[in-house]
C-alpha cells in the first residue's frame, strides 16, 4: 500500500509518481556500499594522518561521511523534486557562482598536496571544480539545444569558449584530470548535438596535441606518464594498491582485516577501491563495476525515447561524466590508467565530492522523471515544461 495516491498533486506527490524509482535504488544502494567501504578504509586513513598521536579515532573518517550522507541524501532528493525549468535555472545561476569561484582559487586557496584548488571554510574545504561539473554539464546542454530552435545562434561556440575559461582555471590549480574529463563530456554533448565529423576531428587532435604540450612541458604530467608506461621512478601509490588486490583474492581477507591498507596512500578515497579489493575480493569490486554500469544503462535507456533536445543532452551529459569519473578511478586503481586524483562516485570519502555528486544525481533524478501510467497528466507538464 503506496503512501500517496495518483491523485495527490503536491509536490511530494507528483514526485512520488514520477520519479524513477529503480534509478533511485540503485544509487541509494551505492551510496550504502560507499558507507561500508568508508567504515573500512577509516582505520588506515585515520592512522595514516594522525601524525604519530597514539589516540586514533579509527572510526574518524567514517563519522564524517556518514554527515556528508546525511546532507547530501536530502539534498539530491530536494534537487530531484525541481521542475525541468528551474532545473535549468539554478544550474545556470550555479555556474556562474563556480567559476566566479574558479577565478578566486589562485587567490585564496588552500595548497594540498601542491595543487591549489580548494576554498577553506569553517570545518569544511569547497572545491569549486567538482561542483561546476553537474551544473556547467547541464548550462552546456542548454546553450546546445538552443541551436535546434534557432541555427543562427552561435550557441556551439559559446558552449566551447566556456569550456576554454573552465579549462584554462583547472590548468592554472593545476587539476589536468578534471580538465580532461570537462572536455571529455563536453565533446560527447556536443556531438550528440549535431558537431560535424570534421569539427569532432579537429576537437580530438586539439586535445591530443594538448597532451603532448602538456608531456613535453609540464613535469607533473611527464612524471605520471612516464610511472605508467616504464614502470620507473617512485610507483609506490600503485605497488601498495596492486598489492591490496592481490592480498584480497577473489572473496577478500574479510571486513576488518586487511593489513596492506595500512601501507596504501589516500586509502579513503583516491584507492578506496582497492581497500575494497583487500577486505571484500574481486567479485565485490567486480559487483561495484556492474552497479555502476546500471545505473549508466538504465539512463540511456530512459533517454531512447527523449524528444527534448535540453533534457537529452543534459541528462546523457551527467551519466557520462558519472560513468567516465567510475571507470578513471577503478582504472587507476588496477594500474590501466595513469593516476588522475579522481575520486569514485558515492564511495570515496570527500565533502565536496559527495555533496556535488548528489547534486549532479539529483538534476539527473529531474530530468528523467516521467508519468507511466498516463500519456498526459496534470504531473507531467510541469516537468516537461522547459521553458
């Protein structure tokens, strides 16, 4: 017996009816697993920065993400309730905020690690970078869908200058990794809007010669390419990693009992993937790899049927950047990538991170919302309603 009839309008209810119910399973069911894998790599993270103290909080890290599960759950699910429109609006007023932000990282950010690109706030740092990713995806399919209704509006290349500025920011920190995966789902969009093949071309060598600039010149880059492709200098992040693997088999040492992540470099939340290699095996990770692969499925299939050029593209756009930012961490974790800093999804420990992410499920939660038990309903035209 459902809490909320079909003929309850208000917003609860409206959302209740159309939301994608099975969508919001799986995610919430990642997020549960993210708690676990937490609860799991805190003893090692908590050890390794305590800075020699003899009174470790072991659980430290887990209390913390649990209070970033705790506002970021309401917050995607508040976000999900938006109609279409003001999906759209605040995700463009979001934007401007972020890079507003952007612009003032170099200035009053907070140096870890040797990169500049977090804010300090009172018991929090903000990372401007990763919550511009759900909304600059969402603004882009905005300014690319306009192109449908009126060709004459150069909106591709304001997309793309926009893309410049984001991009010149990320250099500047400097956070390659985000750069790329900007582009990345950008470029997705943008041929889902209609690029032509010789323009998709010319955009890819772009970002090849860009590597190569970046390799020849940048010796950050050249280090990291050279660890993956030789082998040589320090690979100690990844060797710990592997070894995580390798300790865990098939079905893990068991919760708790893992050694080799006390060894592992940022086990809470770049490798966490890895811990859960350690204490859960290789067919847990392999069952984590296959949730996420759901949750990127049953969009696309949502989206088979889309007739809205701004929810197509806004919503392929944020399952994209989802999906590409899982399978870069995983990748980095089994060494078939060069280490990017990326955290994974609703599992990695992180306050912006978790936060932005719900952020970006949640309008991706708006955007696939659809009645299914009529072809026209009082709960459908607000969320169609694009305007």
């Amino acid at each position: 017996m459902t809490a909320f009839s079909r003929n309850d309008r208000t917003t609860v209810g409206r959302w209740f009816w159309t939301i994608d119910k099975l969508l919001l399973s799986l995610v919430l069911l990642l997020i549960g697993c993210g708690i676990i894998a937490v609860a799991a790599a805190s003893p090692a993270a908590a050890h390794r920065y305590s800075g020699g103290s003899i009174h470790v909080d072991e659980l430290h890290y887990f209390k913390r993400q649990i209070l970033w599960v705790l506002a970021g759950v309401p917050l995607m699910l508040g976000v999900s309730m938006l109609p279409i429109a003001w999906a759209k609006r605040v995700s463009i007023g979001l934007t401007v905020f972020f890079i507003g932000c952007l612009f003032l990282v170099p200035f009053v950010g907070a140096e870890v690690n040797g990169a500049v690109r977090w804010i300090s706030l009172p018991g929090f740092q903000l990372q401007p970078s990763e919550f511009l990713k759900p909304v600059f995806i969402v603004t882009s399919a905005w300014l690319l869908s306009v192109r449908f209704d009126d060709k004459s509006i150069p909106t591709m290349q304001l997309s793309f200058g926009m893309l410049v500025i984001v991009g010149a920011l990320l250099v500047k920190q400097p956070d390659y990794g985000q750069t790329a995966l900007f582009a990345a789902v950008w470029l997705c969009q943008a041929i889902l809007a209609g690029m032509s093949l010789t323009v998709v071309g010319g955009a890819v060598l772009t970002g090849v010669g860009g590597l190569a600039l970046a390799y020849a010149f940048v010796p950050h880059v050249t280090l990291r390419i050279d660890k993956f492709l030789t082998g040589g200098g320090d690979t100690y992040q990844i060797d710990r990693a592997l070894d995580c693997f390798k300790a865990g088999g098939l079905f893990g040492a068991g919760p708790g009992e893992g050694q080799m992540k006390f060894k592992l470099p940022e086990p809470h939340t770049d490798y966490i993937f890895s811990v859960i290699g350690e204490e859960f095996g290789a067919i847990a990770c392999m069952m984590l790899a296959v949730l996420y692969l759901a949750i990127v499925v049953r969009v696309l299939l949502q989206l088979l049927d889309e007739e809205e050029p701004f929810i197509f593209l806004a919503a392929a756009g944020l399952v994209t950047q989802f999906g590409l930012q899982a399978m870069i961490n995983m990748a980095v974790n089994l060494k078939l990538m060069p280490s990017k800093g990326m955290t994974l999804p609703f599992i990695s420990h992180g306050g912006s991170s978790f936060l932005a992410l719900s952020l970006g499920m949640g309008l991706l939660l708006a955007l696939t919302r659809r009645n299914r038990f009529l072809k026209s309903s009082p709960y459908l035209t607000p969320l169609r309603s694009v305007s």
